[in-house]
C-alpha cells in the first residue's frame, strides 16, 4: 500500500478509529488500516474498502463480516463506515458504546469494544476532555 493511499485513509478518518472514534493521538498502539471487506472474501485494496483503525478493533474484526447482535442474538453485518453513518448506528453511554441497531450491537459484540479495560480507559480520557 502506497504511503499516499494510507494517508488519504487516515485524514478521511479524521485521525480517529473508524469504529470505536478512539483518537489516534492517545492510542497506545499504532493504528491500521483496515480492509471493509477482507481480500479473502472479495474485498479490494482500495480507498472505498479501506478504513482507519486501531489495533484493538482490527484485531477483534479480523475478517467478519457480520456477528450476533449483543441485545438480540440475531445475525446481522457488521458496520462499515464506507457506506454506513455511524451516529444511526451507535451513541454514547459515559465511556460505553451502545448500539442503536442490530448492526451498532453486533459490531460492538465482535470487535468486544466495551471490554471492561477499555471502557476504563475512555473513562479516564473523557475525564481529561477527550471527546469520542
């Protein structure tokens, strides 16, 4: 991958994990790029298949597609900030990310983005003014 390309991918991210919004500037780990859709299953290397990362939620992601809906136990695709808007699918509960629709539930169930220790450190960030 170009270093032009993950550039572009990063400022279109607006430096923050296209998933869980972590800012990059206090990630612990350095950031990913992403493949939407994984190239084992069709997806291209490309800026409309690309996304930002962390490490956490791209590790978790891995190449799913879809996963069980948190609150439902349903089947449902997982977010894909290339076609989806984030703020239909999840809100903010203090440092909790909750879903809105069974896709918000399902992909904060796969990419376990409120495992405890993390829900403590956005806490703590949001206690510094780091807004999500």
């Amino acid at each position: 991958m170009s270093p032009r390309l993950r550039s572009q991918i990063r400022r279109r991210a607006g430096l923050r994990c296209e998933y869980c919004h972590l800012p990059e500037s206090v990630a612990e780990l350095r950031f990913q790029v992403d493949h939407v859709v994984a190239e084992k299953h069709g997806g291209s290397t490309n800026l409309s298949n690309l996304c930002w990362a962390c490490y956490r939620c791209n590790s978790h992601k891995g190449p799913n597609l879809a996963g069980l809906d948190e609150r439902s136990g349903e089947l449902a695709r997982l977010f894909n900030p290339r076609v989806d808007l984030w703020a239909e699918h999840f809100r903010w509960s203090g440092p909790r990310l909750v879903g809105k629709t069974a896709i918000g539930g399902a992909t904060i169930s796969v990419l376990c983005i409120n495992r405890e220790d993390t829900v403590l450190l956005r806490r703590s960030l949001m206690a510094e003014g780091i807004e999500f």
